[in-house]
C-alpha cells in the first residue's frame, strides 16, 4: 500500500519510528501551504476516505499536521467526514461534553501521568478509532505517546512465555472502584452516575450488566465494579494476525482503587508486571503537540497515555466505532 496520496504530503515528526517496516506516526501535510485551511483538507479527506482509513489501519496512527484546525466544530467536521458511527465513552476519566462528537480528553490533574491503555479496553464495545485534536499544547511535556500493542506481545513471550499462557488460558479479573459524583481532583475520579448516565442504582446496575460488569455498593455510595473474564491478547481481522496486548493489567494492578489477577484468582506476580511496565515504555512513541494536529490511533492495535504537563493544555477527543 502506497502512502502517496496526490492531496496530502508525507512529512515527518520528532520522535516517529519506523515499526516493522511502518512508520508510526505516519505525519500528513498539505500538499501545498495554500492548501492548509479547513475547507481543503475537509475536501482531501472526503476525496481520500478509503485511503485514509487503510493508512490508519497500516501504520497504527496518522498525524494531520500544518492545517488551519481552528476548533471542536472545525474537529468535529474532520471526524464526521468519514462517516464512523460515534460510540459513547464508559470509563473513568472525568470529560466534559464541547460539540457534537467532541469532548475534552481525561480532565484529571495534568501532574499525574496517564497510563498507557487501549481506549474502553474493559468494556464489550470499544472504539476502533481514536482521535485526538490540539488546541493548546502544553509549555512543557504533556504528550500523548503511544505503544504498537504487538510489540509488548511479542516482548513478554520471549521473557515470559509459561506465564503468558496461563494468563491467557485462565483470563483476566479487574476490579474497579468509582464515588457516586465526579471529583476532578483524580485522573480517575469519574462518578458513576455520570459514567452510566443515571442516578438510580438499579437501572446502574443494568447497564453495568449490559456492558459485562457486576457491582458491588460501597458504604461511602460509591461502586466497585468486578470485570472478567477478559482477555490477555487479542488478534484483530486486517493486522497481519498481530497479537495485540489487549488488556490494562499494568495500570490496575496493585492500586489503592482497582486490582487486576487471573480470573481464578490467582496473583500475577510482580516481576512479571513490572518487567511488562518496564516493555511499554520502552517500545512507546513519543511526540510533541503542536496546534491544530489532529492525531487518529488505531485503538485496537496502539496503547496510548499521557506525560505529566505544565499548564495550559487543551486536548479534544472522540471516539469512533
């Protein structure tokens, strides 16, 4: 598959790698400067939609940038173009709603590390698509690096391929905690009222049950939600059977709100997940926002997280089916 496209120019970015022979982010520019507004671009997707969308698939991530993005409408208007259907966020993170298909990336402290995880990982139903649009980079730090999930796979076979297989065999178990209202003081401080968009329990209850969780009610009004079983690797049609670490076992495990082990209840044991910690920083991909990128990540194949920044940063998202 060719990346030249008569509308788009390949550029590059500080802190691309080239992954088995694919190049993460693929960076495209405006063919021409006069041709960086947003009208252009609307047109050069619209005209490259199928193109696109294989590049994204191809290399895992593609990173619009040098084009006049003005705003969440002139966001919205790009996502919108390739006719994706829209699939509501469940999880943890406190967001707030700003157009149409738009909403602000995680709002928790910008001190506290995000971290790498495949988007909705947990739930039935999750994004194919990722996309994420800068209107305020950050001063300093702040990026949203990204991990070809595959690699992790392949990694922790070589070191561990006994213990993989276990896990793989018996699934994993995830338990989470979450208050009745959102607390913003918390990367993971979403309420559960507001994740399951009711203030009766029951009808919580129900559609936690839909989306593959139990509850459990706490004294304080809060929620622990119990997860499993789910799946240490997943193999997605179009990825060259790449088995994709399919699962946030590093970013649950051992914490003050959630827990992660083997659907029997077996303990994972440490050194395993610190050596798997230790795997994705080493196999992630950084880059620097700049304003008005608009990055697409292929959330079935590509970890993805949050340094700490200084303020301000302004970071919009949506998610596509």
């Amino acid at each position: 598959m060719e990346y030249n496209c008569k509308d788009f120019k390949v550029g590059k970015c500080e802190g691309e790698k080239i992954v088995d022979g694919e190049t993460m982010p693929l960076v495209l520019n405006p063919i021409e400067p006069n041709k960086n507004d947003i009208k252009s671009l609307l047109e050069a997707l619209d005209n490259n939609k199928e193109w696109f969308d294989n590049m994204i698939t191809k290399n895992s991530a593609v990173l619009l940038r040098g084009f006049d993005v003005q705003n969440a409408q002139n966001f919205n208007d790009i996502v919108e173009t390739f006719g994706w259907e829209d699939i509501r966020y469940v999880g943890p993170a406190p967001r707030t709603h700003i157009y149409k298909r738009v909403w602000t990336a995680n709002e928790g402290p910008l001190s506290e590390f995000i971290y790498y995880h495949h988007e909705m990982v947990l739930i039935k139903e999750f994004p194919k698509k990722v996309i994420l649009y800068c209107e305020i980079p950050p001063p300093e730090g702040g990026e949203t690096p990204f991990v070809p999930s595959f690699r992790v796979t392949e990694r922790m076979i070589e070191e561990f391929p006994e213990a993989v297989e276990e896990i793989e065999k018996k699934g994993l178990k995830y338990t989470f905690s979450a208050p009745s209202k959102n607390d913003k003081g918390s990367m993971r401080g979403r309420g559960w009222e507001d994740a399951f968009g009711t203030s009766d329990p029951v009808e919580a209850e129900r559609r936690a049950k839909a989306l593959g969780m139990e509850m459990e009610w706490l004294p304080n009004g809060g929620v622990k939600t119990i997860l499993g079983p789910r799946c240490l690797t997943t193999v997605f049609d179009g990825r060259k059977g790449r088995r994709m670490w399919f699962n946030t076992l590093v970013g649950m495990y051992g914490k003050d709100i959630s827990s992660a082990m083997m659907f029997d209840g077996t303990e994972i044991p440490k050194n395993i997940v610190k050596r798997c910690e230790e795997i994705i920083e080493e196999e992630s991909i950084q880059f620097k926002w700049q304003k008005n990128d608009v990055l697409f990540l292929d959330n079935f194949a590509t970890l993805h997280g949050r340094r700490p920044s200084l303020p301000p940063r302004k970071v919009l998202v949506a998610t596509c089916k």
